[in-house]
C-alpha cells in the first residue's frame, strides 16, 4: 500500500517549516516502510545533518499516527490519530526543535577539550592580594581585547554579544576588589563557560586563553595544571 503523502500536503509542511523560521533545505524527503501499518510505505522527513532526527507521517485505519525525534523535551514522540492540520503544526514546531538542538553545543562533551586546551593554572606560591589600579587597567585592556575577539567570532546575535558583555563586564568589575589569585581562577572558568555557551571555535578559546596568559604575565604566574599540582604535592 502506498501511503506517502502528495506533492500538495508536501507543499504544506514546506510552507509550515518556513513559518516556523527553519530552512527547509535542511531537510531531505524517504520514503519508508511504515511502522503500523503491514506492507504501506509512508513519507518521512529528515534532518540532513542528523539522520535520527525524523518526522515520520505513518498511517493507519484511515488516519494519520504521525512520530518523531526529537519532541520537546523528549527524544522521540507517537502523537497517535491526529489529523492532517495538526501533523502540519507539529512538523513544523519539530523542525524548529530540530534547529534548536543543532545549534545547541553538548557542554559536557565539550568540556574536556577546552580543558585541554588553556592548559591554565594558578601556580600555588601566589599570594591572594588585591590587583592595583594600574593592575587593573591592565587586565582591562586584556579583557577588552578577548571582547572584540568573541564578538568577531558570534557576528550579529544580540543575544550573543549581550552575553560577552556581561560575563567580561561582571570580570572586571570582580579585579577590583578580589584577590587576584581568586580573580584568576574564576576568568578562566568564565571563559570556558562562555566558549561553550557561544559555541566558539577550538581556535578562538585558544586565543582568549593565549590573551590572558600574556595580559598576566608579571602579574600573576600562571603554569599547566599539570605542574601547579605536582608542586602542591611536593
């Protein structure tokens, strides 16, 4: 039995998934066995960067028993009998999720590697006194430099660029009455909070954390975890 939908109710979920604010070439048209129903091949829609994510139009007994993955706030979804308006509205709220998702970094995954990367500690003889003003008016014009560096790397998102402004706007506003052994440890969390919140590039964390280092030199030393902690034990 063929099941697959028309080229008109294809039109349809064309035109919901652009309403929605989605591109629609980022999806891709199968035709797949159904899951219900013996023998029937339905149409399925399909994300051409994640392959698992799908919104199936399966068909039974007269009526449409759509699924898919993602949902919200689930990974996959059996919506049952549901009629052909609402399999539109929700192929079209799915292929926004699907979008949301893609765009969203995993932090846990990400975390180990930007780890890796600053290769960053605070060496253990440091003393814990208050940067002075000249101090930081230095830290200032390093923090500056790694705002004009994210805000080239996020372009145009609003969202974006009031984030960076807010997460280095609160660090400098912390350098002037933190130690600076305390100011330290807490810029570079903050900054590898930031790059996986912004989905930065390897390179551009690389650079931030390539700033800080030099915007302390002579103020703070600063050596790989590996050492700092090698020293402790000693």
């Amino acid at each position: 039995m063929d099941a697959t939908l028309p080229n008109i109710q294809k039109q349809a979920v064309f035109g919901i998934v652009q309403a929605n604010g989605v591109d629609p070439h980022q999806f891709e048209w199968m035709t797949v066995p159904s899951t219900i129903l013996h023998a029937a091949t339905i149409s399925r829609i399909n994300s051409k960067q994640r392959k698992d994510f799908f919104f199936a139009f399966d068909f039974f007994q007269g009526e449409y028993q759509p699924h898919c993955s993602p949902w919200q706030g689930v990974r996959q979804q059996s919506f049952g009998p549901t009629s052909w308006d609402d399999c539109v509205r929700n192929a079209g709220e799915w292929a926004r999720l699907v979008r949301a998702e893609l765009n969203t970094p995993d932090p846990w995954k990400a975390l180990p590697g930007i780890a890796t990367q600053t290769h960053l500690a605070v060496a253990p003889n440091v003393a814990n006194t208050e940067f002075s003003h000249l101090e930081t008016e230095r830290l200032a014009q390093g923090i500056d430099q790694i705002r004009r560096l994210f805000n080239d790397a996020v372009g145009t998102s609003n969202e974006k660029l009031g984030l960076i402004d807010q997460q280095l706007n609160t660090l400098l506003d912390a350098s002037k009455r933190m130690g600076r052994k305390d100011w330290v440890n807490q810029a570079i969390g903050a900054l590898i909070t930031l790059s996986i919140t912004l989905g930065l590039q390897p390179e551009v964390t690389k650079q931030a954390f390539e700033i800080l280092t030099q915007t302390h030199t002579g103020l703070v030393h600063l050596m790989p975890p590996v050492i700092a902690t090698t020293q402790q034990l000693m």
